[in-house]
C-alpha cells in the first residue's frame, strides 16, 4: 500500500507546475489550463487523505472542487472569446485596456 | 506490488505530462497533453479506490471540460499566436518565485518527519482498509445527507456559470 505521503508529493509537483505555468505564460488559454493542473493537484490531496482517514468526505469535496472546475472553465472561456472579438488577441499582457 | 507499479506509473505520467503542458508552443498540444494529465489522475483515483471520483473526472474533465478548451483554442486565431514570444517578462523570476514556494512546502514536510512504528515518513497513519468499498453508493449516501444544501448550491452555481457564458460570447448584449 502506497504511504499517504507520496501522494502530497505528487501533488506538490503538480501544484508547482500549474503555478509556474500561471505565471510566466502569455497565452490566456494556457493559464487556464494551468488552474485546471492545480485544481487537480488539490483533488489528489483530497481523495489521498478521503482513504487514509476511511471517510467519503474528502471525494465529495473533490466532487464540488470539479464541479467548480466546470463552471470557471465555461466563464473564463467565455470571456475569452469575448475578448478576442474585440481585441484580437489572447496574450495576457496585451490586455491593458484598463490600464491608465 | 501492482499497486506501486500502478501509482508510479500513473505519478510519473502525470508529472511529465504536466511540464509539458506549460512548455509547448502550440496550445493544441498542451490541451492534448492536459489531457493525458487528466487521464493520468484519473488512474490515481483508481488506484485510491475512488471509483466513482475516476469516472467523473473522465467524463466530465476528459469530455465536457477538454472539449471546450479545444473549441475554444479553434476559434481563435492559432497561427498569429504561434508566432509571437510564449513567456512573458517575469518568467524568470516568477518561476525561482514558484520553486521557492515548493521548497518551503516541501521544508513544511521535512520538518514534520517522524519515525514512529507504522507511521510513513511524514508520521502518517496507514490507511483504514476497506472502509470505502461499495464507493459509489457511499458517495451518494453522504452526497445526498450530509450536504444536500451544498450540492443545491453548487447546481445553482452551474445554472449561474451557464447563463454566463452564453451571455458572455452573445455577440451583441
């Protein structure tokens, strides 16, 4: 039986490299799916803890966390294409039209 | 041992995979290799007896979740994007920024190393065995017990979500 904490490890790595992913790309779809990575780094957590401690819990978190996952993924997109029919670009440090 | 096999199998899939998403240049193939990701943990959840977490982290990420992104990834102008600079300025600085946040953690788990008997590295209890075994129908149980009112709230934050986005890419509000 595998020690509970490999799976922390595995999912530290995961976690890192969504961070990295969310802070150096450009492309707004790849940041978005770098949140995914993480996202799913925090579900291994989860369902890693759910069986060491014999309680369902922690898959029903990881139930809402996907859940959760569904509903960004459908608004972030969304105001991607958004965006893009009126700037033409998905590159995220082009997008200063707030900027003063 | 199969489990092993299974769970490094499955780590180290997750893991490369991962790193190749945040490094390709084109975005078609990071959604695909997302996509193994996703598989991956997918096949980590089986292997942690979660049966129910597996099938609807497929369905749902693999075939709901991923085919938007690949949608989305169609509709805009891939050729344009293909041919500018990928990573941004701070890209040096933000990952050395991000290793540091991983070595703390990792400093977080070190420091919390024990060495008592039947315990794993990080002092750990072993799993209960067994305790989880007609998975789905307990997932429902405590799914449809004891959070009712969160589950309600969550199909509401879908309706929200949905309305959203279709009001979001309407052409003209």
């Amino acid at each position: 039986m595998i020690p509970t904490s490999h799976y922390l490890f595995l999912s530290l790595a995961l976690f890192t490299i969504g961070v990295v992913g969310v802070l150096t790309r450009r492309n707004v779809i790849i940041i978005l799916m770098s949140i995914e990575l993480i996202l799913n780094a925090v579900n291994i957590n989860l369902v890693a803890f759910s069986r060491m401690l014999g309680s369902v819990d922690g898959q029903i978190f990881a139930i809402f966390i996907i859940t959760d996952a569904a509903a960004e993924a459908a608004v972030g997109l969304g105001i991607i294409i958004a965006f893009f029919r009126n700037r033409e670009t998905v590159l995220a440090d082009e997008m200063d039209i707030l900027k003063w | 041992m199969l489990d092993k096999v299974v769970f490094y199998f499955f780590a180290g899939l997750a893991v490369i995979s991962a790193i190749l998403v945040v490094t390709r240049r084109n975005a078609v193939h990071s959604a695909i290799f997302l996509i193994t990701a996703l598989l991956a943990t997918a096949g980590i959840f089986l292997q942690l007896r979660a049966e129910f977490l597996f099938i609807v982290q497929i369905i749902l990420y693999v075939g709901g979740i991923m085919v938007l992104f690949i949608f989305v990834i169609m509709l805009v102008n891939l050729d344009v994007a293909l041919h500018q600079v990928q990573f941004n300025r701070q890209w040096f600085v933000a990952s050395v920024l991000a290793l540091v946040l991983a070595a703390q953690v990792f400093f977080i788990f070190y420091a919390a190393q024990r060495s008592e008997p039947g315990r794993d590295t990080l002092g750990l209890p072993p799993a209960v065995a067994g305790r989880l075994t007609p998975n789905t129908e307990l997932v429902g149980q405590t799914l449809f017990r004891n959070y009712m009112v969160p589950f309600e709230i969550a199909s509401i934050l879908l309706l929200v979500a949905m309305i959203g986005a279709v009001v979001m890419a309407k052409r003209r509000v």
